[in-house]
C-alpha cells in the first residue's frame, strides 16, 4: 500500500506519454497556422518574388487553402494505412513508423522556410499529416488496450488532453508578439520533441490485447499487463478476460486480411451498428477544425478588433484544454453515453450563438463581443464530452479483430466529411455568412444526435465482450 500513490503516478505518466507521442505535433499543427496567418502571406509573397514572379491574389488564396486543406486530406490517407500496420506489424511499430516519419517531416517544414520553397512547405505538412494519422489511431489503440478498465475512459480522455493542450501552445506561439512572425522558429518547435518521443516509444511494451489474440504471446502479454497495470494487478484475470473477448469474435469470422475485416463489418450486423454510431458521433467533431483554423477570420468578420480576435482564438483553445480535464475527471462517473449526449447538445447550442450573435452585430455593433463567448463556450462543451469520447467510441463497440479497421474506416470517413466542411465554408460564409454553420455543422449535428440517443449503449465500466454481445441482441 505504501507505494500505491508512487505506481498511480507512474501509470499515469505512462499513459501521458502515449497520448503525447501523438499528439504534441499533432495538435500543433494544427492551430498554428490560425494566428500566424498574416506571416505566412508575407512568406509565400516573399519566395515568388524571388523567383521573379507577382503572387495575385486569387493565387495566393489557391496555395493558401492547399496548405491549409492538404491536412485532412493527409490524415484519410494515413487512416487507410493504418490498419495495415496496426494489424500486421501490431501497434507498437505502427506507432514507431508514423512518430519517426513525422519527425523527418518536421525538418523539411523548417528547410522549406529556410529555402522559401511553398512547395516543400505543403508537401512536408502533407506528410505530417499521413504520419499524425496513423500515429493517433496507434495512441486510440494503446489507450484502449492497455487501460484497466475502470480507468479506460480516464485514460483514453487522455488523448484528448494532450491535443487540446497543443493547440493551444500552436494558437499561442502563432501569435505575431511570440513566435509568429519568426516561422523557422515556428516550425522547429515540435523537432526536438518529435525526437524525444519517438525514441521513448522504444520503450514501452506492445499491447497485451493484440500479443495474446493476434500473436499468441501468453507470457508476454502477461508481462504488458503487469507493466500498464501495476504488478499487483490480476493479470490472470485479464487474459482470461481477453481471451473471452478473442472468443466473441472468433465466431463472426475467420478473417485474416484487411479487406474480409472490411467487408466483415459491412456484412455482420453488429459490427455495421458500431461504424454507424461510430461515424455518427465523429458528424459531431468536423466544426472543430473550421473553429481551429479559421477562428480569427470570423471574428474579425464580425467586426471584431483584429488583436482580439487573436487572443480570443487563444481562449478558445485554453478552455478547451479545461474542458477536457474536466471530462477526463467525470467520465467515469457519469459514463460515456450520458456525456457525449449533453454536451453535444450544450455544444450546438453555442455554436447557434455565434451564428446569431454574428448576425445581429450589424443592428447592434456590441453584440458582436457574444461571438466570443459562443466561441469559448464552444471550445469547452467540445473537450468536456464531444471530442474526446467521439474519438475513442469506436474502440469500445467492437472486438479486437476489428478494432483497428472498425477505426481506421470510421476516421477515414470523418476525414473525408472534414475536407468538404473546410474547403466549402469560406465560399459559403463569403454568400451567407454564418449560416453556413448551420448549414454544414448544427444540422448533421443534429441528426446524428437523434441516432446516437436511439442506438448507443452505455460502455462506462464494462468489458468489450460485454458491450459487443449486447449489439449483437439488438
């Protein structure tokens, strides 16, 4: 008992490092560009007029949402690709290859600044982001498999808490007065770390989940959970545990490569449940990105001063940071279900504000300080519950074998609904101004809200078996 506070400690800086590992350049990268918009322009101008070459305006927008839109773009590839790995050279390596990768990348982002080349520039962001996307779905799979399962939900928030904190970092150190208009320095901030983390991964053990069903390993996935659980955890029982779950899966199918496990979960019954109420809840994170990449352009549309709206970006991303402790804190408590359901719904709500709030500063120019409010508002009621449970749902209604591809699909198609969120709501804002929200967030929103009440079971505390049996009954 007495070194009980020490191993919980341990434990959780484990599983803090695993949800760093993936997402410290991930998170970054992908708010840093929000406040440090104006530097970039001056950069792309700059490297074509050494060229020789005048940089209209219309091609500026063209390169400008090429670098901003090749990010999700990326991220579906890297979700195809990740199930290979994950399944085949197990999650560990697959973590490894897409951590390694992206360090490389990173460097060649900090050359292209340094040798005024865009086109590097968006190829080495388009790199990262394949690479960010098989590392996040290896951290998912880490979190999930090698969580108790009482704290399966706490630690999978994680995940969550890490990427919110980065964007933050990213929002903040774009900031002109900090290092947004030094962007070789901008750039080469996640290097070291990137680095740092990949080497750390070495370390770590690979799932027990995937050494006891995937390979057979008994001795040593008794060994991984003794390392993530603590040496005077059961290990026993949880073998026997996973290895009911390996049993509940055995008899949907034999399947071997990824494309049955595709077409397994298009074919059973309840693995189809499971990507629907998987793809449904993740209809409800594709506003975040517009909110991460964009933010300061729509406040300042609404009229909003310029450096307001910058740090106002900035609180965005620190409440969302708050956001996610506090999730990570109650979960357990209140369960996944429960959660998700509220604060989607608070979520919408304060995503309807910024809309009318955007609206009615043309009659009433101090109303325009509500956009501010729906903004923070929305960035913490996404971290509370929308975010962190959407991303991780998917791990908890299906059974191993198709946990990884059941994931990789569900990510791919919200990659896929992101791109088309991102690339139309300028033009659309441009025509009709924030109701283009409503348009291509609050209502999908909505919808997938109804589906998700009618359909989603409880996983708070529960086995995957348990849960995966209880889909096959529906």
């Amino acid at each position: 008992m007495a070194n009980f506070p020490f191993w919980r400690i341990k434990q959780l800086l484990i599983f803090l490092l695993i949800a760093l590992a993936a997402n410290f350049n991930y998170g970054f990268s992908s708010t840093y560009l929000n406040t440090s918009v104006d530097e970039f322009k001056i950069f792309l101008n700059s490297s074509y007029s050494r060229r020789g070459q005048v940089l209209t305006e219309s091609n500026y927008d063209l390169i400008w949402n090429l670098f901003l839109n090749c990010w999700p773009i990326g991220s579906f590839i890297g979700a195809c690709i990740s199930p290979i790995l994950n399944d085949r050279f197990g999650r560990k390596i697959a973590f490894l290859v897409g951590n390694f990768f992206a360090f490389l990348a990173s460097i060649l982002q900090c050359l292209a600044i340094l040798w005024y080349c865009p086109e590097l520039l968006i190829a080495s962001r388009f790199i990262t982001s394949i690479c960010m996307a098989i590392s996040y779905q290896s951290c998912i799979l880490f979190l999930q498999e090698c969580s108790p399962t009482n704290l399966r939900g706490s630690f999978s928030f994680l995940s969550e808490v890490s990427y919110s904190s980065m964007t933050m970092v990213g929002s903040f150190l774009g900031q002109e007065y900090i290092l947004g208009s030094h962007l070789f320095w901008l750039c080469f901030f996640p290097v070291p770390f990137c680095l740092l983390f990949t080497l750390t991964l070495f370390l770590l053990p690979e799932t027990p989940k995937f050494l006891l069903i995937s390979k057979d390993f008994e001795e040593k996935a008794m060994k991984s959970v003794e390392y993530y659980h603590g040496v005077d955890s059961d290990a026993k029982q949880v073998l026997e545990d996973i290895r009911i779950e390996a049993n509940c899966e055995s008899s949907d199918s034999e399947s071997s490569t990824t494309f049955q496990k595709l077409k397994d979960l298009f074919i059973e019954p309840h693995l189809r449940r499971a990507l629907i109420l998987s793809i449904a809840a993740l209809a409800n994170t594709i506003g975040l990105w517009t909110m991460l990449l964009s933010s300061t352009t729509f406040l300042e549309d609404a009229n909003v001063e310029s450096h307001i709206a910058e740090w106002s970006s900035t609180a965005m991303s620190l409440v969302y940071v708050f956001g996610t402790i506090t999730g990570g804190f109650v979960i357990e408590r209140f369960g996944r279900r429960k959660l998700l359901l509220t604060f989607t719904l608070l979520n919408n709500l304060a995503l309807l504000a910024f809309i009318f709030f955007a609206k009615i500063h043309n009659i009433i120019d101090p109303l325009k300080y509500g956009c501010i409010g729906a903004l923070i508002a929305y960035g913490y009621t996404y971290g509370t519950g929308v975010g962190p449970i959407s991303w991780f749902i998917s791990s908890e209604l299906v059974p191993q074998k198709h946990r990884s591809i059941a994931q990789s699909v569900a990510g791919a198609t919200d990659n896929i609904m992101v791109t088309v969120s991102t690339l139309a709501v300028l033009p659309l804002y441009d025509v009709i101004g924030s109701y283009g929200f409503l348009i291509l967030y609050s209502i999908p929103s909505s919808i997938s809200m109804i589906f998700l009440f009618r359909y989603l079971p409880e996983t708070k505390g529960r086995e995957i078996h348990d849960i995966v049996n209880e889909l096959k009954n529906k």
